[in-house]
C-alpha cells in the first residue's frame, strides 16, 4: 500500500477547492458540479470503501443520512465523492488532532481537575474537545484547536439495585447485565462484560438473586479483568452445567435479534443496547469514538459515547450496530439527561482480542458438530531461543480435514499456553532448569491432535528476580484494531534506561502501525507512530530503546494499533528488559 503526502496547499489553489467542498460551518459555494458517487451503498459500506490516510481527518455519519468525511486537499475530496461520500474541508489534519490529542492527554495527566468528563477528537467540529464542569485554565494557550466546553453532569460507571429480568450476579453483589458469548481455543464458554463488574478474582457468577443458580465463574486466576486506561472489560466463564450461551440478544418484548458478527462503531450510526435496567432495550446515535472518560475513581480510554439511555445495572451488557456486536456497557449519566453523552460502551473488538476469544455468532457457531476427525500432530518442534525464565518454541503446522484453529502447549504435562499461529514463548520458568515441551493442535469442532514429540530445553543461568519478561501468545493484528498484550514483572528498583523492547511477529505494512509501551504507572512511551509513503515488512524481530523514569515492578504492557487497509500480520512474541 503506498500513501500520498499532502501537498501544501497555495491560496488561489484553496479558493478553488472550497468551492467544490461542503465547508465547515457553511454551506458549499459550488461553481460545477461534482461528480456523482455511487448509489444505494450505506454509509457504513461508503467508509469501507474508504481506507484511512493522511489527508483524511475523520468520518460521521450526518443528519442527511450520508456519510460526510474531513479532507485537507482536493485529491482527497475526489475520492470520497466517487466512493459515495460528501467531503468537507477542514483546517487539521488527522496528523495534527493528534498531535493536539496527545497534548492535552499529558496536560490531563499532570493537571486532572475536579469536574473533568471526557476529552478526544470530534471529526465533525476538527477539534480535540474537552468536557469539563468549571474553567480549566492548563488549557489555555492551545489554540482553537482544542475547545472546553462545560458540562452539568458526571460520569460513573453504573451499578444498580435488583431487579427480576436478565441479569447476573458477581458473588453477593448488585448485579450487572450479559454481553456477547464467546468461546476460547479450547470451546470453552464465556461471555464478556464490564471489566468493573469483575474485579474480583475467582468470584462466583449467578443467574438470580442471593446467589442462586450459580452459572460460572467471573475473572478466572485474576487475570480476565481491565478496569483501566486500558479499557473497562471482563470476562466470566460459563461452567456450570445446564448452562448454555446463545447468540440471540434479548431484545426485551420485541424479536431476538441474532449477532452474526462485530464491528467498529463510527461517529453518526445508530446503535442499540440491551441491559437489565429499564428502558432495557434502547437506542441511539453514536455521538464520539476513541474518548478517554474520566469516572472520577478512573479514567479509561478508547470508549465510544452515544445519546441512548442507559441506568445503573446495564453496565456490561450488548451493544449493537444492526446485528453486529459493537460495544459493551460501560456507564453514563446517573440519570437520562437531554445531552449528547448519556451512555458510554468498550468496543467491543478490542475485548475479545484482550480476552483471546472468538465471538458467537449464527446458529452456535464456531464449529461443526459433524467433524470429528483430528487435526494430524505438529512436526519439527524446536527450541528457538531461551532466556532465564523463558523458552520459546517453533513447530511446522499441522493438517486438518477442515482447519487448524491453534495449538496448545505443555510444559511436561502442564497446559502453558494456547496459541494461533506455529510459535510461542513459555514464561515464568526457573532459572538454569532444563524442561519438556509438547504441542497439540486443535480444530473449531474441538478435536486434538496427538501430542508432537517432545522438545528438551535448559534455560539460561540467572537469579530469581530477573530482568527479561516475555509473552509468546500469538495476536493476529488486524486492521483498523489494536492488540494489547502484557507481561508482569517481578524485578526490583528501578527500571532500566533506556528500557529495550523486542517485538517479534509478522505484518505486511510496517508504517501502519503505532507501537506503545504503557508502564505500570499508566504512561505511555511510543514506540513506533504510524505514517509514510511507502510500505515495508515488519521485520521478524525488531528493538526498540526507550527512556524510562519508572519502578521495575508490575504489568508492562504492549500495544500495537494498525492504521491502514489491506496489510495483516501477526504478534508472536515481545520481550522487555529491565
């Protein structure tokens, strides 16, 4: 994929190229006419057909119904037109809103005021907006690129009192309500739902009041809950017997509607949710995407705000596009206010990649009942290299009658990890301690294979404590999406610095990506930004230094956002020394 800078602009050439734009805060003053997109496409199918790039700096959907998208130059504009679109000049480009974004983001870290609700990119105005109630002086000086605007109300994560209906319970608690089900590599059941309904680890999950009807468990070992600026998502397994996940949203009195997919949400699309807590089922527009929400006891990034209502008891529950899965509920107002940012959701995509599962979707699928026959056993399984708590491995794949859908692998007879792709990396091993590894793989209908022969491995001589950290489970980066992977670290005192990063994978474009490093602390270290002319392949193992000013102790955490069309890859492994 090749990208095209955009050209400076002189004066007379912008007098021309207003006149055949729709611009900003006026209508158009077209001197001919323009070209004619085509007709009868949705403006979801229109921003399909629209891969993001430098000269376009956002997208919604307008009160006209069509989709209108920010351009900075006349090339830009031309495409938009022929894919359907009407486009809009504007002063920024998407380059400089986040650029502004990232500014304001550091001066939120260092200055976080009482009354401060939500700040991000609004494509409509091309302003980085903050939402605050009350001045914000830190703010002054930035230009008018970045607008305060004052609000009367608060956002907090909801919870509620206990109501008959379609709820579950964490343990004793007040309830919160089902998103989407999804199964993992195994075909084990889950649903997700909000990272703050399941903070605690190991709880017990119920369908009815007073812990009754027990259906599970909420945050297995510990780990299956975010409630931070990574993202407000959690994940309960469904294991108790009697209990079955279905893709059929309770639409609460009208007809099921069945999930046979997810996608992103764009500013403009009608969305609705299904919770617990009347109205219950309830819909709205999409009023901003990609906001940091500031709940008073967190702040959270990347959710997505809309207009619909919404009451405490619904956090958690199914947020949908039609029948696609967009979002899980994550707060609101305390009550329905007659403002645009009512209800808040997680995107709905970037829970099941945290939670490596696989969305439910038709009539049960994955799967298929009928196929029983088991994959053949993965060949030439070999160590790739070995630190002093971690032995990676690489294995040729195995066949299957339909499709290998990953591969488990044992640590003597121990499940370490479960993975996609023909590699991974087992952590948290001894030092100087020779191991056994086998694989198996796996199909969607849940047949395994035998085990592969087994691999010896020795790791390196080290003391306890040390300061390499890996995690080799596989991410497919997929477009337009972020992976997100974390490693804990158990080292002592300070970090080093420069802090090294070694990412390992595959992707076909490596100037779509924005690689970060988030430390314990929250803060961000870039890595990688996105943007250039011309692709190049992700090189097989790349390192990155960065200074550090941060404590060794705690989860590091990996994410790598893809900006481009057309170009996929894969995270196999990232290691950080300390």
């Amino acid at each position: 994929m090749k990208r095209r800078r955009t050209a400076v602009i002189g004066s007379a050439a912008v007098v021309g190229l207003v006149a055949g734009l729709i611009a900003i805060g006026g209508p158009a003053k077209a001197a001919q006419p323009s070209p004619v997109g085509p007709q009868g496409v949705s403006p979801q199918q229109v921003s399909e057909r629209l891969p993001k790039a430098s000269d376009l700096a956002g997208r919604w959907i307008a009160d006209d119904g069509k989709l209108h998208v920010a351009v900075t130059g006349a090339a830009a504009a031309d495409r938009v037109r022929q894919a359907g679109g009407s486009p809009e000049l504007v002063a920024r480009s998407q380059r400089q809103l986040d650029d502004l974004l990232a500014t304001v983001d550091k001066i939120v870290r260092a200055d976080r005021p009482a009354g401060l609700q939500s700040w991000g990119i609004d494509p409509v105005s091309n302003k980085v907006v903050v939402k605050v109630r009350g001045a914000y002086g830190a703010l002054n000086g930035l230009g008018d690129g970045v607008q305060v605007v004052q609000t009367k109300s608060d956002f907090r994560q909801q919870a509620g009192d206990v109501h008959p209906g379609d709820p579950w319970w964490p343990g004793s608690e007040t309830y919160c309500s089902v998103g989407f089900p999804a199964t993992d590599a195994q075909g084990n059941k889950h649903f997700l739902t909000a990272g703050h309904c399941t903070n605690d680890a190991n709880q017990a999950a119920y369908g009815a009041i007073s812990q009754q009807n027990k259906l599970g468990t909420s945050n297995v070992g510990g780990s299956r809950s975010v409630n931070a600026r990574e993202g407000d998502m959690g994940v309960v397994a469904v294991t108790d017997p009697g209990w079955n996940i279905s893709p059929e949203v309770n639409t609460w009195g009208q007809p099921a509607v069945t999930v046979t997919g997810s996608a992103e949400a764009i500013v403009g699309d009608t969305v609705c949710h299904s919770g617990n807590t009347a109205p219950k089922f309830e819909c709205g527009k999409v009023r901003a995407v990609n906001q940091s929400i500031d709940y008073g006891n967190v702040v959270i990034d990347g959710l997505t705000t809309t207009d619909g209502c919404s009451q405490g008891g619904d956090s958690g529950g199914a947020w949908l596009r039609g029948d696609k899965a967009v979002g899980l509920h994550s707060g609101g107002n305390s009550s329905c206010v007659s403002n645009d940012d009512n209800s808040i959701f997680q995107p709905v995509n970037e829970a099941l990649a945290k939670g490596n599962l696989t969305l439910l979707i038709g009539d049960g699928g994955p799967g298929d009942p009928d196929d029983t026959e088991a994959p053949t056993a993965p060949g030439n399984v070999r160590s790739t290299g070995t630190t002093s708590n971690s032995v990676s491995l690489a294995w040729d794949a195995a066949g299957d009658n339909v499709g290998v859908t990953g591969y488990d692998v044992y640590n003597g007879s121990t499940l370490a990890t479960s993975v996609a792709g023909t590699s991974a990396t087992v952590s948290g091993l001894s030092a100087d301690t020779a191991y056994s590894f086998t694989v198996q793989a796996k199909d969607a209908a849940g047949n395994k294979s035998p085990a592969s022969a087994a691999v010896s491995a020795r790791t390196q001589p080290g003391s306890s404590g040390g300061r390499t950290f890996s995690n080799g489970t596989d991410y497919p980066i997929r477009d337009y999406q972020t992976v997100v992977s974390a490693v804990r670290s158990t080292a002592t005192g300070r970090a080093a610095s420069p802090v090294k990063v070694t990412v390992e994978g595959s992707h076909t474009c490596l100037e779509d990506l924005n690689i970060s490093l988030v430390s314990p602390t929250g803060r961000w270290y870039y890595l990688q930004r996105y943007g250039g002319n011309t692709c190049h392949p992700l090189p097989a193992s790349k390192t990155y230094s960065v200074p550090t000013t941060e404590n060794a102790v705690g989860t590091w955490t990996l994410r790598i956002g893809d900006n481009g069309p057309g170009d996929t890859g894969t995270l196999t492994n990232w290691t950080i020394t300390l």
